[in-house]
C-alpha cells in the first residue's frame, strides 16, 4: 500500500490549482456499494460536468469519494485548450500505473475535452485507461462501465447537437454550500482560428430556461447564495419556446433577469463573454438589478487587429475598446473586468505585441488569464498558419503580460481603500481561521476578521489595504 500511496503524492503545485476531487457525503457512505472517485482538470465547464456523472453515476449505486484508494472506478475528467493541460493527465496517468497493476479491479476513465480530441488514440497510448467518454455521452457510463468489467475497452465520442443535461441534477462536489455553477448552453460555433472546443464540445445548444431556473430556486432554498451561469459564450444563449401559439425567444438578457428574480438575496454571475455577443441590453439587465454581479470576463486574446483577424475573432481593436468604453459608460468605472489573453500567436511581431501591452494600459483589467500560444492538432491555425514565434520570445511576451496585469491589478485593488463592499461569505481564509474570506460585485476576494457571523451570511466590509491579489478589511455596520 505504501508504493501506492508514495505515487500518488506527486501532484505538484501547478498541478493542483487546476485540480478538484470528489467528495463523499455522509449518508453515501452507508448506502453505496461501490466509490467512484473524480479528478477534474480545466474550465469551470468540467467542473460543472464532473457533476453531472456523480449524479448520473449515484443512480447506478456509485457514491463518490475523496479517497482515491477505496475507488473501484477512477475517473479524469481532462481539458484539452492546451498541451500544457494535457500532459498534466498524462502525467497523473503514469502515477496510477502502480495502483492499477496492484488493484486489479480499478477501471480507468477519461472524461471530457482530451476524450473527444483523441478518442480511441488514447487507448492505445495509455494502456491504463478502460474507458474513452466524451462530453456528450456521459448518460451512457453506465453501459460503457459494464463493457469495462466484461472485459472489454470502452469507447463513446459521439457528439450531439441536443444533449444539454437539463434534466439532471447536479451533485454539489467539494461544495462550500454557498456558491455553485448553473451550466446553460454547451458547445461553441465560433471557430476562433486556435480554439479546439467546437471540435471537443460540439455545436452550440441552449438549454431550457425554465430548468435553469428551477435549479436556480432548488439551490437557494438549499442554502446557496450565489449561482454561476456557465457557458463556452453565454451572450449567445438563444431558447427558442414552441409552447404557445406564438413563438418567444429567450436571450440571455432575458435569462439573466429571470434568474436575478429568483430572490434578491441570490447572487448571480456568468461567464464566458465572447466580445462580439454582449449587448447593451446585457449591460442594462446587469445594471437593473443589485444581485446580478457588476463583473464581466470579457477575453480580448489580443491587442492587434491584425492578430485579432488571423484569430478569426471577429472584432478588431478599435470595436473592442469600444464595448470596454460601453461597459464602463452604463455600468460605471467599478465594473469588475478580466481579460484572456495569448502571448506568441503565429507570426505575432512584436508590434503586435506592444498593441496587446497597449490595450491593456486602456483597459486596465482587474485581472486576467495569460498563456504562451499553444498550437492544438486539428484547429485552423495548425492546419493554415505556422507556429512561429520561438518560445523564448513567448515566454517573455507573456512574462511581460503577466507583469503587467499585476501593475494593473495592484492599481484597481487600491481604488478600492477606503469604500465598503457587500460581502458574500464563502469560509474561512486560506491562512487562517481567524479570518474569513468572500467576494464582492467585482469578484474580488476580500478578506477579513471573522467576529460572530459565518459562511452564507452578507456581511459591509470596509477595505483598508491590499495586495495586487486581494482586498483586506473589516466588518461595519
């Protein structure tokens, strides 16, 4: 057992911040015959899936578990936007060697993104796995798990133009019972030049709002307080209703503030924007209403207009300073704003990159998520341009990226000293149980000495000082 436990400890740091793992509950615990245990790497989507097959599974007398030694199915639930992400599974692959030559009866899976990218490929590359499931099959596990104890390999990639999930009920997983993700559209028609999704995840699809709404209330009965609306591009979500005579469209505007009406104690966010789909009649929908959350994810990827159209984007620079410059004229200077952005893309001057420096300096993001251009198999920009910015010049591109969106940071985070912020309460530091620790409007973590309240609880915090990453208070009245 101690071989096992030894491989199984080297998840590093970088691993482990991309990283969630199932929990089990309390009265799982006497009633399941079998564990199942889940790693999810990745977006807030897979996270939100991997919740998906806990509940899928859990009617197949599968409960999960954080302890990966008493799992009699394993199951990664993996990305595939970037290499980077991939070889972190195939590394937690060759660790689990040792257990699965020890414990004959463990199975396998991958789930998700990498699933659908390589398919059956990965099978014959990695001989641990059992089993290959797509992000469009998980109801079919459970035929695919007894095709694995019969004997044989397990392949379902089939994607659908349907499937949304809408009427399954998600397992909170490692849930703080405060905060959750409201998955609402799957798949992506926006062929950005570099992005593999629309081939892992399908074309695009909404679901029914009025599930999405049902969800919505069923959480915050249970205790939650703040919802997530998740989506590869939220503002095209589209529902198209055939239930009366006349035929209404929901946009999601219109989802927004039907959920925002769930009850004003119940805090809601979204994420992703695609640029080119947020309206003003999302702007003003934010703006109606206190609970929907004043912060937007608006990636640009670039600051170059010629960038921008080899990206296939859509938009050029001067269109996206001017939904910035909307965002702040309905929503005001305070609007949380966070960016993505790719450092090296193909044939990138460095012009080019002084326009996405530039950008920056206009936009000033309060925060962002950076990476060094990583050609995917497959997308247009493999099959149509050549990946060639060295990657020593993308490493100090993006070093001077993330230089500068800390400068940036600090500097918003410090326009913040001195006001008073609604707080949700999420739990405790991550230093201290002293201290708790919660969001604002604008998504910032703000942290606090904790006096008599506890997580769930709104809580006016008075902001004295901060780093570049997090704002630091105490409570008034």
């Amino acid at each position: 057992m101690e071989l096992v436990t030894n491989s199984l400890k080297i998840l590093n740091e970088e691993d482990k911040k991309d990283l969630d793992v199932a929990r089990i509950s309390e009265d799982e615990i006497s009633t399941a015959k079998r564990k199942l245990y889940i790693e999810s790497y990745g977006c807030q989507m897979n996270f939100a899936d991997s919740e998906i097959v806990a509940s899928i599974l859990r009617e197949n007398d599968f409960a999960t578990t954080s302890k990966i030694e008493e799992a009699e199915l394993i199951l990664l639930n993996t990305c595939a936007i970037r290499e980077n992400a991939e070889q972190k599974v195939r590394h937690r692959l060759q660790h689990l060697v040792p257990m699965k030559q020890k414990r004959k009866n463990v199975k396998i899976g991958i789930l998700g993104c990498m699933a659908e990218r390589l398919k059956t490929k990965l099978l014959e590359e990695e001989k641990v796995v059992d089993m290959v499931v797509g992000p469009d099959a998980y109801r079919d596990l459970p035929n695919l798990i007894n095709e694995v104890e019969d004997g044989q390999k397990a392949v379902n990639v089939f994607l659908s133009r349907e499937e949304t999930y809408a009427d399954i009920t998600p397992i909170r997983l490692d849930s703080n019972g405060v905060t959750a993700f409201i998955s609402i559209m799957r798949g992506c028609d926006n062929m950005c030049s570099f992005c593999v999704v629309p081939y892992t995840r399908g074309r695009e699809r909404s679901r029914d709002p009025h599930s999405i709404v049902k969800e919505a209330t069923e959480l915050f009965e249970q205790g939650y307080r703040e919802v997530t609306l998740l989506g590869q591009n939220v503002d095209s979500y589209k529902w198209k209703s055939t239930e009366t005579a006349q035929e209404n469209i929901v946009t999601f505007a219109n989802l927004l503030e039907m959920v925002a009406l769930v009850n004003p104690d119940l805090r809601v966010r979204f994420s992703t924007s695609h640029p080119k789909d947020i309206t003003d009649e999302v702007l003003y929908t934010i703006k109606k209403y206190d609970n929907i959350c004043k912060y937007i994810h608006l990636p640009a990827q670039s600051g170059s207009s010629r960038i921008l159209e080899l990206m296939n984007r859509t938009y050029d620079r001067e269109w996206y300073i001017g939904k910035i410059d909307r965002i702040r004229e309905i929503l005001g200077e305070e609007c949380g704003i966070s960016q993505d952005m790719i450092a090296g893309f193909c044939t990138e001057t460095e012009e080019d990159h002084q326009d996405t420096l530039s950008l920056m300096d206009y936009v000033k993001y309060d925060y962002g998520y950076m990476f060094a251009y990583s050609e995917r198999p497959n997308t247009p920009a493999a099959k149509k341009l050549q990946d060639d910015v060295p990657n020593e010049i993308k490493n100090r591109r993006l070093a001077e990226i993330i230089a500068k969106q800390r400068e940036h940071s600090l500097e918003r985070n410090q326009m913040s000293i001195g006001k008073v912020y609604k707080v949700l309460i999420e739990g405790f530091s991550k230093r201290s149980n002293e201290h708790l620790s919660g969001r604002n409007d604008q998504n910032k973590m703000i942290i606090f000495p904790k006096g008599n309240h506890q997580k769930g609880e709104y809580v006016n915090v008075m902001i004295t000082e901060c780093s570049s990453a997090t704002l630091i208070g105490h409570i008034v009245e």
